[in-house]
C-alpha cells in the first residue's frame, strides 16, 4: 500500500473507532436509565452484615412488650448483648420505670457464637416494612411484641419485629420463641427477673 492510500484510510479508522466509543457510551447510558441504575447485584443486607459483626461498637438487642393495660400495670423488658457486655433491664409502665437492671461482662468467642446462632436462625433475613405497616403502636393489644434490633452505637441498623396475633405477624419471618430463648440464655437466672412482673 502507498502513502496516499494510508492517509485515506487511517482517518476512516479513526471515525469507526470514536462511531464504537459513542455507540458504547449510549447503550451503557440507557442501561442505567432503563434499569434505575441497579446491576445484576444483590443488595447487601444491612442487617445481616451488622449481625455478625463482632467490632466493639455493635450490639444486637430484644424489646418484649406486654398486653396493653394500663400504665400501672403494663410491662416490658428488653435484653442486650455486645461484644463486652450482656444487659437485661425490665420495666413497669409506659414511660419505662426501670424495675431491674442486670450488667454481666462478655467476649468476643462468647459473643461470636450468639450473632451467629442469631444468624444461622434467621433473625436478620427479612425485610423491614415501611410506613403504617411498620407502626407498631397498639399492634396485638391482647398479646405481646416482639422486637428484633441490630445496632451500631446508638443507632439501629435494621428492625424487625413481630406478635402473638396472627392479625399482625410483621416483619419477622422465623420463630420469635427461637430467638427469644437464645436471647434470654445470655442472662443466667433471667426467670428470677421474670417471676418479678407481668407479662
């Protein structure tokens, strides 16, 4: 091939080359348009990676809420464990007065063991729910509610809860009795706590 023939050809190349980068460029826009921006990827649940992890920082906590009366005789309690402690509290009426505290120490082995029996049980597996459906006020005023938490510091990570009434099964989707025996067992002598009020 001569020179002059190089030249004519060396600049259709080059159109064809920049024509394939736009018609990629397009197609890959449109993608993200088309499918909201999402990818073949599942979404990494929060809640089961804040589960399992061990880092100081997080814990992972039960709320039981009794029948709904009045305040004078309204209960509830709420158990906590972490990474470096283990906490039961319960509690008599609405505003949370604060019957009895239990703080017991833990460690990381001991910890690992519970999020991952948590875990392997399925705490952590559903979705959450999300505006009046996630409302858990007055939910099973004749039975009890249950609430499932992982947290990092303060801050909850996911929710997810549950009751006696079949009416209002929410977002838990295994056994709340599994979960709540595993819960309590971190606590030696727990039914001494519970033996106290009324649930």
């Amino acid at each position: 091939m001569n020179n002059g023939g190089a030249r004519r050809v060396i600049p259709v190349v080059l159109v064809l080359i920049v024509i394939a980068v736009a018609i990629a460029a397009l197609v890959s826009v449109g993608q993200s348009i088309f499918n909201g921006g999402s990818s073949n990827t599942p979404a990494v649940n929060q809640g089961k990676v804040s589960l399992i992890d061990t880092a100081e920082d997080r814990s992972v906590r039960m709320t039981i809420r009794g029948q709904i009366k009045a305040d004078e005789t309204f209960n509830s309690y709420v158990v906590t464990a972490s990474a470096t402690s283990r906490t039961m509290t319960t509690y008599s009426g609405y505003l949370d007065r604060q019957i009895e505290t239990k703080q017991l120490v833990n460690n990381i082995p001991a910890y690992e063991q519970f999020v991952y029996a948590l875990n392997r049980y399925g705490m952590m597996d559903a979705n959450e729910l999300t505006g009046d459906a996630n409302d858990t006020r007055g939910v099973c005023a004749g039975g009890h509610l249950y609430q499932f938490d992982t947290l990092r510091g303060s801050n909850v990570i996911k929710s997810l809860w549950t009751t006696d009434c079949k009416a209002n099964l929410g977002s838990l989707r295994v056994s709340s009795a599994l979960l709540q025996n595993l819960f309590l067992q971190q606590i030696p002598d727990y039914s001494k706590m519970l033996n106290k009020i009324k649930l």
